[in-house]
C-alpha cells in the first residue's frame, strides 16, 4: 500500500492547489507513482474527461505528475446553482441537488463511498498527494469534514499546515488551527507561510515565534508567485476596475455570477502582448478588443445581471467594432432565447441578448465529456476538439449547433479551446486584425505551464519545502 500526504490549509486561497501540483511534480520526477486526491470539492470551474467531470486544479495536479486526469482524482464536486443549492457530481456523473440545509446529512452519505475511492488509490500507487478544502479548523463542520478532518483523523495521514501572509493574520491562521485541532496537531509535518514578499530576514523572528508557540517547526516561507495558476475560486480572482495599460490587444472577461470554468482562458494569460481583465465595470469592458463571456452555471442570473449593470448596450457596440467570444453559458447569453422547461437553471423562459440567431433549450440529462465540432469560424477550417458540460441544446434553423459565427460575434459548447496551441493563435491574430494590430506566434501553453512549475520548484524557498518533506514522508 502507498502513502499519503496532505496539503491543509488555515482557509481557502492560500495556495494548496499550487503546493499540491509542485508536490505531485517533485516526488513524481523521484520515480514515484504519484495520484492527487481532493476528496470534495466545491468548484465551478470543471474539466470533462470521458469518464465524467471533476475539477480542474486536480486535472492540473495529474498533468504535473504525469498521469491522465480521472474522476477517482476528485470523487465528489459539489457546483453551486444557486444561493444555497449546489449540483452533486460524484465519480464524474451528476447525482441530484444538494439542497439548503442537508450539507451534514450529505456528507455523511457521500463518507464511506468517497473514503473507498482514497483507498483504491492508496493500493495503486507509492503516493497520494492530498489538497484540502477551504481551512482546517472549521469548528462548525468538523464532524463529516471528510476533504480535511475525517480523512486525516481516519487514516492517520501526515499534512503540512499552509497559511497565507499576503492576506494578513498569519499568527491567528496558524497557530490558531493548531489550538483549534489539538487532536490532529500530532500529525503535522510542520507549517508553510506562503504568498510572502520582501525580504525573507524581515521574517526571521516570525517564524520561530510561531515554532516556539505551536511546537512545530516551520518548513518554508515562500514567495509570492506572480505568474501561477490554479486559481479555481472565482471569488480568487483580482476583479479590475481600472483601464487596460497595454498597447497590445485588449480582452475583458465578464465576471457575472455563476461564474463558471474561467480556467478555459488560463492559457490567454501567458500570451506576449495580451492583457486579460477580469471584470465587472461597463467602462472597462468598452475598452476592450474582444470580450469574453465565459461559462454559467446559471445564466439566468448571469443574463439579469448583464442587463441590471447595463453591459447589454455595451456588447452591442462593442459587436459594431470589436469582438465578441462566448463559451457555453456566454454563448447560450448571446442567443435570441433561453427555455427551461425542467428548472435546470433558472425555469421559465428568458429572452437572450440576440446578438447570434440560435435559440436553447435545457433538458436532461446532461452531456459531459470529449467533443467535437467543426466550427464556422472564418480563421479556422479543421476540427476543433475540447469537451463539454451542459444541460443546454443549442438550435439553428432547426438545426442542433455546437458553434455559431454572425460577422464579429462567435459562441461555441466547446470547452477547452485555448489550449489548442493552433487555434489559440489563429483565434488571436483574427481578433488583431479586427482592431488594426500586428499578428504574433503563440507560445506552447504546456511549456509554459511546465516552466511555471519548474521554475517555482528551483527557487530556493520550494526546493527547501520538497527536499526536506521527501526526508519526512
């Protein structure tokens, strides 16, 4: 049987995702076989595999360990629908609402059935990295707390505390989750602060206050990565309110409610002479060259908060001379008409913005998995392959649609499209040459991601953290 190793943290956004993607890189290039595990995770931004959904940052820790992303990785996925309801994805397929006031009873059915995944991967592998969720010491939720508490208490698993200086309180954070959980305090590898800047001395006296006061020593104080990935939590994202300072071309993001897989743009973020806004505010959207409206889990409130923020008149001129992408959710947004007969999303029926001619339907059961699609854009004439989550079926003229192109205006089901190197440069020089810009070659995503990871496991600070975990595990 393998071992495990968990990456808890004091609360959410303190960069367990990342640690556990670099642990899964390090211990896989020592000859390990080496899974990432998250055992419940509550995330709108999925990846579809043939097998079903689960979430990306686990699809990410796959990709660093060298294994091919499964469901096992990540056996339950709760997505939010709606203020306190969520959808149940376990193993890949969906299995009902979670409704307001059922999370304890839920997660004590969901126990045993996930606790059997963890185990499965325990006897198929030298090593289980683990990422938990949200902060160790949610006193309210610890009983079932199978992603951080229940699992580590039952099978006795060593964990690295990670805390978050950036946010400020990290003595509150650390030590506070050592008193708050005495119990498991034995099982602790030590702490990591993470997200520091500055210099590391200005530090010095801090970590041996928090050594002296929690009796376990501190493994690393790391930097604060500028240009990493892996935020899965839209409520992670910097939000910009301020204008666009490049040259080069211009992309805002619409950041509505509901959210959904904006990690289908990570690979825009890496590109030389892009700037990529996230972004709430009409007057920054008008600047843009292309907007993006990315996924919804519920475009229902998605297409009302458009319309309540008045950025349905700003699409329409920004269709006059920019460009305007939508994916899955943002596209069924553009179309003439949204009915949902079976309340999926939002029931009822909704006029869309009208700015592509296709109308949707939502009905089950859901489609999720590999696709394929021969888009009718102008730049590009192959087959184009991601995946797709949705409930949505798209018609034209009668017709069901995966893709729609009208002048400047373009949607697609199609998820994952940017890491289509070809494309994505293909994509990019098109909406260059609508704003009078000069084309450029993409970069390889996966390099880049590769050298993101590398790089990070070169510096001192994280080469430090792996080195001396791979002496304790």
């Amino acid at each position: 049987m393998g071992r495990a190793l968990a990456f808890v943290g004091t609360m959410s956004s303190v960069g367990k995702s990342l640690l556990a993607a670099l642990a899964c890189r390090y211990f896989s290039r020592r000859g390990l076989r080496v899974v990432p595990f998250k055992a419940q995770n509550m995330s709108l931004n999925a990846l579809a595999t043939e097998e079903g959904e689960m979430a990306w940052a686990q699809a990410y820790q796959a990709l660093a360990a060298g294994r091919r992303p499964s469901v096992r990785m990540n056996p339950l996925l709760l997505k939010p629908l709606a203020e306190r309801r969520a959808e149940i994805i376990f193993l890949g397929k969906p299995e009902g609402i979670l409704p307001a006031g059922e999370f304890r009873a839920f997660r004590r059915r969901y126990r045993e059935r996930v606790f059997a995944v963890f185990e499965e991967l325990l006897h198929e592998n030298d090593l289980v990295i683990i990422e938990g969720a949200g902060g160790l010491a949610e006193l309210n939720l610890l009983e079932g707390d199978i992603a951080n508490y229940e699992l580590l208490r039952t099978y006795g698993i060593p964990y690295v505390l990670v805390g978050e200086i950036d946010r400020g309180g990290i003595f509150a954070q650390i030590w506070g989750t050592y008193e708050l959980v005495p119990e498991l305090k034995a099982q602790s590898l030590g702490f990591v602060v993470n997200k520091f800047r500055g210099d590391p001395a200005l530090f010095e006296e801090g970590l041996r206050l928090l050594e002296e006061r929690t009796g376990r020593p501190a493994l690393g104080l790391l930097p604060y990565l500028s240009d990493h990935f892996l935020e899965e939590d839209s409520a992670s994202l910097r939000l910009s309110d301020q204008s666009f300072r490049t040259e080069g071309l211009r992309v805002a993001v619409l950041a509505y409610p509901y959210l959904a897989n904006f990690l289908d743009l990570d690979p825009l973020r890496y590109e030389e002479g892009v700037e990529l806004l996230f972004t709430r505010n009409p007057r920054v959207v008008a600047e843009a060259h292309l907007v993006i409206l990315p996924g919804s889990r519920n475009v229902g409130q998605s297409l009302a908060w458009i319309r309540e923020n008045g950025l349905d008149e700003v699409l329409g001129r920004i269709a006059e001379r920019g460009v305007i992408l939508g994916l899955c959710g943002g596209f069924q947004i553009l179309g003439r008409r949204l009915i949902d007969p079976e309340g999926l999303e939002f029931g009822g029926e909704l006029p869309g913005l009208g700015l592509l001619p296709h109308e949707t339907i939502f009905r089950s059961p859901k489609r999720s998995g590999p696709l394929t699609d021969h888009p009718p854009f102008p730049f590009w004439k192959e087959a184009l392959s991601g995946f797709e989550i949705r409930y949505g079926r798209s018609y034209l003229g009668g017709n069901e649609v995966v893709s729609v192109f009208k002048e400047r205006i373009m949607g697609t089901y199609l998820h994952g499209i940017f890491f289509e190197d070809r494309f994505r440069e293909a994509f990019l020089n098109y909406v260059r040459r609508k704003a009078g810009l000069p084309e450029k070659p993409s970069r390889p995503y996966r390099e880049r991601v590769g050298a993101v990871l590398d790089r990070a496991l070169g510096l001192p600070a994280f080469a430090g953290l792996f080195k001396r975990l791979a002496e304790l595990v």
